[in-house]
C-alpha cells in the first residue's frame, strides 16, 4: 500500500515536471543578446511605446500640491513644451494651474544615463518664493518621470542657476524628487476603507 502511495506520487511529479515544457541543457549555451534583458522592453502597454507620459500640474486647493496628468508625448524635448504650455482647457475647468510662466521656453532637454538635462529661458528666474519652488518641482517631477530619468540638472541659458529645493535650502547641482517631499499626490486613488470591526 505504501509502495503504491509513493509510486503514485513519483509519477504525479513526474508529469507534473514534464508539463512545465522546460528541459535541461546537456551542455552550457550562450543565451541570445535579445532574451538577456530582465525589463519588459518589448511590452506595447509602456508608457514609451504608446507616446503617453504624465506632466504635473498644480492642484486646487489651500495646501498647493502638484498632481500628474496624463499627456501624449514623442520625445522628453515635447513633453516639456507641453508642461511649459499649461494646463489644457478640461484641466483649467477642474482648477489646475502651472506655476511655470506661459512664457518660459524649453530651450534643450536631453538625456544621459540616468540625469535630464533642461536648459529653459530666464523667465523662470522671476519668480520667488512657493512660486519658484513649485514651478522647479513641476519641472523635475515631470523629467522624474520620464523611463529612466532618476535626476534633473536645469540650467537658464546654458547656465547654472541655484534653485530651490522644498526645504528652502538651494543648488545648482542636480535635482531629485526626494528634494520636493509633500509637494505631489499620488496618482492612483485612495483605497476605501476598510469595515469596522464586529
């Protein structure tokens, strides 16, 4: 009886592993460069290959806090022109702002590794205090979110500027979005509570 029960069971296995399709090499064989990556590169729901990335606005309300929406893009240069363009008429409807002036211009935006680099027109220059403060982490945020972008150095004109970070403490180094703690919201929606206990 109990050599049945393991016969049984070895033979479960056994066809269980069969199932699974995967044999094993005999030999060691190179893997081919295009099965290597572990990032789903070749997934046609990603953001890069659908053209949509998100830009952040600021959200209505007493506590000013940046909010994403989505936005269809081809490259980091147009995603910055459409942060830099505002909010479209459906956004301005549900009171969100920019605090990018309507005048600052992308001049260039360009990756290496893991920094975006932007170089933008002076008018971002005149504004101070929550403003400034807003419209860099608008600018960051946005770049942040760009696949592959970790860090954003911005310049005016070719030039580093000190800019502020949440803190109130300033750089001319680059920006991360651990420097704009409190200042965005998460952008999937709050989970419903859960039921009171009996």
């Amino acid at each position: 009886m109990i050599g049945s029960v393991r016969h049984l069971a070895l033979v479960t296995l056994a066809t269980g592993l069969m199932a699974c399709g995967v044999q094993p090499d005999a030999l060691p064989r190179d893997v081919p460069a295009a099965d290597r990556s572990l990032s789903p590169a070749n997934d046609v729901a990603s953001d890069d290959a659908s053209g949509e990335s998100r830009i952040y606005l600021v959200a209505p309300g007493e506590v000013r806090q940046l909010r994403s929406v989505p936005r269809q893009s081809t490259s980091q240069v147009e995603l910055l022109d459409i942060l830099a363009a505002g909010p479209t008429e459906t956004e301005s409807a549900a009171q969100l702002t920019s605090a990018i002036p309507p005048d600052v211009t992308i001049l260039a935006a360009r990756p290496v590794g893991s920094v975006l680099y932007v170089d933008l027109s002076a008018e971002l220059t005149e504004l101070s205090g929550d403003g400034l403060i807003l419209a860099v982490a608008q600018i960051v945020l946005t770049g942040v979110d760009i696949d592959g972008i970790e860090t954003v150095q911005i310049t005016v004109d070719g030039e580093r500027f000190p800019w502020p970070r949440a803190d109130g403490s300033t750089t001319t180094g680059l920006l991360r979005i651990y420097d704009y703690p409190g200042l965005y919201m998460w952008a999937q929606p709050s989970y419903p509570a859960l039921p009171p206990p009996r």
